[in-house]
C-alpha cells in the first residue's frame, strides 16, 4: 500500500469515498468536503492530506495540521490530526494504522512534541482506533448546539457591526485576553487574524463581528458558514436526540419550538470562531445577533466548544440547546512532554 501527499487531481474520487464513509454508531452523520475536498484543510496555515492507494485506487485518506499552542504553559509546536476515513471494502486492514503512522513522522519531523484529536462522543471506532495507536483521553469539552428557529431579542446597549481590518489589533487583545492560560491555545496577533480570515473558505471580515460601546471593544464573534466547504447529512439519530425530538414535539403543542434533524437532511450549520468577550452579557448580545442573521439565511444550527462550566455558556440562555461531548485525546511526539492540568482551548476549526 502506497501513502502519498494528495493533489488537486484527487478532489473527486476522495470526494466519492468520502460520501461511502459516514461517521458516528448510533449518531451517523454523512460529511463531504464540497465544492473543493481540500477546501476545509486550508482553514489552517500549515496542513496537509494524505491517501492511502492500493493498485492506483484511493482507499482512504487522513488530514493533519501544525501550529504553535501552549503546551505545559509553554509555547510549542503542536499537530492537529482529522478526517480519518477508509473504504468499507478496506476496513480493519490497517488502512488508518498506516496513514496515522505516516502522519506521526511528518509531525515529528515539523517538530510537533505532541499530537491531538477531537471526536465526538458517539464515535466508538475512532476512540478505539486511536487508543490503539497511542493516544489518551485528556478531558472531555462541551459543543454547545444553539437551534435557530425564532428571532431574538438584541439588548439595545453598544453597537455591533462587522469588523474592519483596523479592529484586528483589538480583537487580539481581546482573543488573548479570554484565553489565557488555557492550554493549546494559540495567541494571536493582528497579522496572524488577516491571514486566517484571507485563506479560509466562506469567511471573510463580514464572518467577524463585533461589539462595542464608547470606542472600547466588549466582544467579538467569528462564524464560519459548513454549508459552504462540507455537506452534512444526518443517516441515523442517537438516542438522546430521538429523545430531544420527542420533547420538542410536545413543548411545541404550547409555544413555537425547533424541528430537531430527521434521517436525510442534509444540515446548514455555522461554527464559532473566533469568540472572544470581557463579560458574557456582552457575548449574549452577539449570539442573539448572530441567530437573527442565521434565521435569515436558513441556517438551522450554531456551534462552539468549550470546558463544561466554562463562562461562554452563561451567554446561551435563552437558547434551546443541544450538548454533545467532544473527547480530547493527546499523544506527546516527545519525552517529558503532557499537557497541564489547566483548562483546555480547542478551535471551532477542528470540529468541522
């Protein structure tokens, strides 16, 4: 079995093998890279997507990404690993053992000194895979789902408008400011914000919105369109979310309530990135911006990730609001090398 760098010439065929490989066990949701495959890699600044090919024929294919982030309170080189996923007719064939193997000696040689992923809760074959391979569960975060289906009321306090190339330095300060001292986290810089918002696909400074009163900066909120670079399809329900759907059915006999995903719908969904605030009063009044621009535009759901308990949260009430557990696992690529006991920053970029 062949492992090489993918090319441009790729994009259909890991297209078609991508559509023969939902994801989930009870919660099995379809994901296609589209129009471009290679559309959600280039959300990072360094990323790269792997095949496997046995006899010239694609059978599966792996992604990773390198950045610096706190590690153990220091900064370091950290690789991101996703979108794992092997033809039916090559599983348990040591497809994803090759091309995790083959990721783990780039990284090593970008000079990442660890390696993490983050999968969904109902996604046993992933955790199984990875614990195989090395891999630890760190902590366990939150992916708050805000369903969108009415329109909010805005507090009237501040002004929100889209950012401008001149608010980049501020949003920084604010970025760092909320997240410091969280592990994996990133800081950022005006420049390092142009550059994400100029090679990320379906965003741009009107993604980016912001908060402010006076002159001073009391939030911003990023959100980046999935609709526009991957095509969701929900196959089957979880439990909780039949669940979810049965209450939602009997609470909207007495007032108006969301539909929750049926089986064959294919989902409009928009992520949280950047997210930055000084209060979460001042992150609510975004949100429910935020919804009302989604009602808009037919989007059905709105996601970020976080620490369970974590501030962010508080500014969601109001909301109806689906939860699903993400597990963090991480591998250190060298010795004496764990991350700290500290809270845990994870991008709504990796959740895609």
């Amino acid at each position: 079995m062949d492992i090489r760098e993918a090319a441009p010439e790729d994009n259909h065929e890991l297209q078609e093998l991508q559509a023969q490989c939902p994801m989930g066990t009870n919660l099995i949701v379809s994901q296609v890279n589209t129009p471009d495959f290679f559309a959600r890699a280039n959300a990072y600044q360094s990323c790269r997507v792997y095949v496997a090919c046995e006899d010239e024929r694609i059978v599966g294919s792996a992604s990773c990404a390198v950045r610096e982030a706190v590690v153990g309170g220091k900064i370091g080189r950290v690789g991101y690993e996703f979108q794992y996923f092997t033809s039916p007719q090559y599983r348990r064939s040591g497809v994803a053992h090759q091309l995790h193997r083959h990721i783990e000696d780039q990284l090593t040689r970008d000079g990442a000194v660890l390696s993490y992923l983050a999968i969904m809760e109902d996604n046993l074959p992933s955790m199984r895979l990875f614990e195989r391979e090395g891999f630890n569960l760190h902590r366990t975060l939150t992916m708050p789902c805000l369903l969108v289906f009415k329109e909010m009321d805005v507090p009237s306090g501040g002004t929100i408008r889209p950012a401008t190339e001149e608010d980049l330095g501020a949003i920084a300060e604010l970025l760092n400011e909320t997240w410091k001292g969280f592990e994996l986290y990133e800081p950022t810089s005006a420049d390092l914000l142009a550059r994400f918002v100029a090679r990320t696909p379906a965003y741009s400074l009107d993604s980016l919105l912001i908060l402010e009163e006076r002159g001073e900066m009391l939030a911003c909120l990023g959100f980046w369109d999935w609709s526009r670079v991957m095509r969701m399809t929900v196959k089957a329900l979880s439990s909780k979310m039949r669940m979810m759907g049965l209450l939602l059915d009997v609470a909207r006999l007495l007032r108006p309530m969301p539909h929750s995903p049926k089986p064959g719908r294919t989902l409009r969904q928009i992520m949280l990135t950047p997210i930055g605030f000084k209060d979460p009063g001042d992150l609510a009044a975004l949100l429910r911006h935020l919804n009302n621009l989604a009602l808009e535009r037919g989007i059905e759901q709105v996601f970020c990730v976080c620490e369970p308990g974590h501030a962010m949260l508080t500014s969601t009430k109001g909301f109806v609001r689906m939860d699903t557990a993400i597990r963090l696992y991480v591998k250190p690529l060298r010795e004496n090398v764990s991350i700290g006991d500290g809270p845990v920053f994870v991008d709504g970029v990796d959740l895609s």
